[in-house]
C-alpha cells in the first residue's frame, strides 16, 4: 500500500494501541500530506486536528493548544466564540450593552468570565453539526523534534491522549533528528518508542509527481517564467532526485547525503526568477548551467546535509560538487551566492559579473 494508505488504514483503527509515526526528511511534504491528501481522502468520516509544536516549551501549553485546535475543528462556532473572549471582545461588549440594558449586559458579563472550553470534555468522536453524522477526530502531532518540551514529558502526553482518551494519534517528524538527541541514550529512546508508537512510516514521495505539481502552482512572477521552468522539468528534477538513488552513483551513503527539500526547491525557483529576469533583460538565453548551479547552491545553502547522521550548513564549492555532480562554480556570480547565503544582493556589481560569466 502507498504511505497515504497506511495512514488511512490506521485512522480507521478502532481503540488504537499506539500512536502513528510519518518521518522523513524536513521538506519532504509529511505536512502537505496530512492536511491535503489525507484531510481530502477522509473529509466524509473523520476530522483532522493538527497541533503545530514549533518552537512550543511545556506540556500545559501543549494541553491547551489540544484543546483549542479541538474546538475549532469539531466545534468551530464555540471555536469562534472562544477566540473572541481571548482577544477582549465580549468585555468591550458587554460595557457598551450594560448602557443600554444593564440586564443583558450583566449576562454578558458571565459570558466573559466563563471558559467554555473548561466546560466541555474533548472526545475522539464528534457530530458534524452540518451533517450530523458522527465523524472520528485524528490528532496530529507536527513537527515534534522542533518542539522545546522534554521528549519524554511530549511523548507522555501523546500517549495520554492515545491510550486513555482513545484518540487516534499521528506523530509527524524527522525521525533522524529526533533520535540524534538520544546518540549515547538508545535505550531510552528505544523505550518511550516502545511505549508510545504502535506504527512507524517513511515518507518517500514520488519526486516526479510532486514536482510536476510545484511546476504547475500559480505562483511564479510571469506566465514566460512558468513556462520556462515547465521546459526545464527534466533539469530540475534532475537536481534535485539524490544520486545515491542511482545505482552508477553509490558514495552518497545515509550518513553523508543530502537533503530532499520541497520548500527549499520551491523557494529556490521563486528567487531564481531574479537571475532570469536579468539575463531576459540583456536578451541572451539562460543557460542551464546556470540554473543547475544555481539550485544546487540553494538547496545546500537552505537545506543543508547531512554528515555522520547530523545535519550541517557548513559546505564550500567542493561540498556542493560532491553532492551536486554537474555544479559549475565557474556559473555562479560571487553576487548570487552573497545573496543567497546573506540575503543582501547588489544589482551593479552583479550585472558587471553576469556579462563576464555569459561570455
């Protein structure tokens, strides 16, 4: 079966034994996968609740977003209604009703001072208020290792929600990562797994697919520029697939490879529009070299690699050469690899080097 399959498969698991794990590579589309594919496959028959962890430092925090991300997807008018407590509105509110009806501005006031989220019990089932159908609510824990809260704290509270609250539960992460924390401590790793995990999936998108459908969003500068990279498919996604994939190419091992990123390769497209816009501009034809170099650049500058297990943004010409075979350091303006590396870009000098670089 397909990874969207799997997941399918366990969402329709009744009284689940653990949680779900979706990992692989930052960027892969593990995100895109869960709210698009899967939000789409399952929209007649369960609810999919996603709890960004980014940046997120304690497990009360964690609770409270739980419950919040609950309410707005299962009940999205208390959802609604619970925001605007938060913000103030009601207390605006209710002291300009009390002017007018003291009455109903002192209901008002018990308004504000309730939570209705306190009041009301999360559940794994929920009634589509439209439909009325009962429909299954899938947490969805994203991007676990970015999260500050202690793994086993995390993982406790996952299993929690999982095992006595009977929710069906997907953890999204790059388990590499993760682990890497646990270098001299597998057994404990190994252990709050165990404890927590009922299923592990790797995510290995099909390149092609997902490129085409980068090629084909609308949002590049100009029609001329989409259909410029529509012609470049085959370049692009030759940039991008891993050599170790290819049975000619094997020195790329899993300790020292590259990193497959979709947000960086979509980024790194949008930016070159610059390059391109410039040479159109001198009325000479962009070389593919150029773009090659280019991406390559980016996606190591962006993305990073991987060395001994561990990520790394630290690379020179070499670097790039070793994971990017057909990079020509010679196609690359000193200009562009400042800006990409920096963000700062200096249109005279870069035109000086262009013209020297297209000659």
């Amino acid at each position: 079966m397909s990874t969207l399959d799997e997941i399918i498969y366990y969402c329709n698991e009744k009284n689940p034994i653990g949680a779900l794990v979706l990992t692989g590579e930052w960027g892969c589309g593990k995100t895109y996968l869960i709210e698009h594919d899967l939000t789409k496959a399952l929209k007649d028959t369960h609810v999919i609740v996603r709890i960004s962890l980014f940046g997120m430092d304690n497990t009360k925090s964690l609770h409270a977003a739980i419950r919040q991300k609950w309410f707005e997807d299962c009940m999205p008018v208390l959802g609604s209604l619970q925001k605007a407590r938060e913000k103030g509105f009601f207390s605006a509110f209710s002291s300009v009703l009390k002017k007018f009806n003291p009455v109903a501005g002192g209901a008002a006031d018990v308004m504000v001072s309730m939570n209705v989220m306190e009041l009301v019990q999360i559940k794994p089932e929920v009634e589509d208020f439209i439909t009325h159908k009962t429909k299954k609510v899938i947490l969805v824990y994203d991007d676990l290792e970015k999260s500050k809260i202690d793994v086993a704290d995390m993982m406790g509270v996952i299993n929690n929600y999982c095992e006595n609250h009977k929710f069906n539960s997907i953890v999204v992460v790059n388990e590499e990562s993760l682990a890497a924390a646990f270098e001299k401590d597998r057994l404990t790793y190994h252990m709050l797994k165990e404890k927590t995990v009922a299923e592990t999936i790797h995510h290995a998108p099909v390149y092609r697919d997902v490129i085409k459908a980068i090629l084909g969003k609308a949002i590049w500068k100009t029609p001329e520029y989409a259909e410029y990279l529509n012609e470049h498919e085959d370049l692009i996604r030759e940039v991008f697939i891993s050599e170790s994939e290819r049975p000619e190419r094997t020195y790329l091992t899993k300790q020292d490879r590259k990193y497959h990123n979709f947000r960086a390769l979509t980024k790194g497209l949008q930016s070159f529009y610059r390059i391109y816009f410039h040479i159109q501009e001198l009325g000479k034809d962009v070389p593919d070299s150029h773009l090659y170099s280019f991406l390559a650049y980016y996606l190591v500058a962006k993305s990073g690699i991987c060395r001994g297990g561990s990520p790394c943004i630290e690379f020179g010409d070499d670097d790039v050469k070793e994971f990017y075979p057909e990079f020509s350091p010679e196609n690359l303006t000193n200009v562009e690899r400042y800006w990409i590396t920096t963000g700062i870009w200096d249109i005279e000098v870069f035109e000086e080097e262009l013209l020297q670089s297209l000659k």
